[in-house]
C-alpha cells in the first residue's frame, strides 16, 4: 500500500510518518485484502491538531475518517480508530455483496463539474445567477444494487452518490436526507 502523508504548515517528521504506516497498515489490513492508497492529511485548527484519513481501497470504495485531538499523535490514534471501526461494521456487508455478484463492479465514464456564482468586480453578487464553471473533473459511474451504492456513499462520507441500478437503464441517486434517513431516487 502507497502512503502519502503530508502537513498543511506542520512539519510532519519520520517518527510520526512511521507511526502513521504502522498502525494505518496494521487497522486496514485486518479488514481489507488490497488496499491501494492512503492519504493522510495534518493540519491545525486552532490549539487542536486534525488528522484527515483516506483509504482508496481495489473494490472503488474510498473509507474516509477525521478526528480532532490536542496533540498530533492523539488526534491520529483518534482518527485510526475511526477507520477501524467503519472498515469493521462493512467487512461482512462487502464480504456478503460481493460474494453473490458474479462479475465485477461495472464502471463508466462521466464528468463532473464545481459551479460558483459570478461575481462583478466590486466583490457583488449579480442581481440574476449566472454560474460558471470552475472545475471540471472525470469521475466513474458505478452499476451497484442499492445497498451497494448506500454503502459506498456511506464509506466515502459523501453527501449523495449516483450510480447505475443493476439490470436498469438510467442512473439513480442515494442521499442523505436532513433527518439522517436515507433518500433514494430512482427514474422509473
């Protein structure tokens, strides 16, 4: 597994870099066979320091984990912890789906795009919204059951997910609704 471990204006030195492989390595391992990538991101936010995780796994999956501490060692056990125990509860959920399905997770093409309003050049907002777009990125569409797309959504700590349903055409989108629930739309 490739580690990437970096500090947002900390100065991040060997000692916490090897701790940071071993423990990470030991907490993925347990639970995942291929894991591919980690990124572990420290920053400071006031007096706490912030331990952001990211673990890109071979099944597509991306686990994700944050935690606050008053030391930096503190706030990644804190953080390891966390990826553990989500990495746990979804062993046997991904164990049980993807032992029925004969076949890969299909995938296919899409872009994505990040729009922000115009703004004038005295720092207003316009009196009509005209967004532009600022970013745009390739990302992949993935044909999944629905329990399959929750739980990625879930797993990566993204707010909605859209996916291709199994067996179906059109895509379909998983969120997380206001009252913690989850939504389902699916175009029929």
């Amino acid at each position: 597994m490739q580690y990437h471990i970096s500090g947002k204006q900390i100065d991040i030195g060997d000692a916490l870099r090897t701790h940071v492989t071993t423990e990470l390595g030991v907490a993925v391992q347990k639970y995942t066979e291929r894991p591919i990538d980690a990124h572990v991101v420290f920053s400071k936010s006031g007096h706490e320091f912030v331990c952001e995780t990211t673990v890109h796994l071979s099944t597509g999956l991306n686990a994700k984990a944050k935690a606050h501490a008053n030391e930096i060692y503190a706030a990644f056990d804190s953080c390891c912890e966390k990826m553990d125990k989500q990495l746990r509860r979804y062993k046997r959920r991904l164990k049980d789906h993807h032992r029925t399905r004969a076949e890969p997770v299909e995938q296919f093409g899409a872009s994505s795009y990040v729009l922000a309003p115009e703004q004038d050049t005295d720092g207003e907002e316009p009196d009509t919204p005209h967004p532009m777009i600022i970013a745009e990125t390739q990302t992949s569409i993935s044909t999944l059951s629905v329990g399959e797309a929750v739980m990625h959504m879930e797993l990566s700590g993204a707010p909605v997910l859209v996916f291709k349903k199994e067996g179906k055409d059109g895509v379909n989108v998983v969120y997380r609704r206001e009252d913690g629930n989850i939504g389902w739309i699916d175009p029929s």
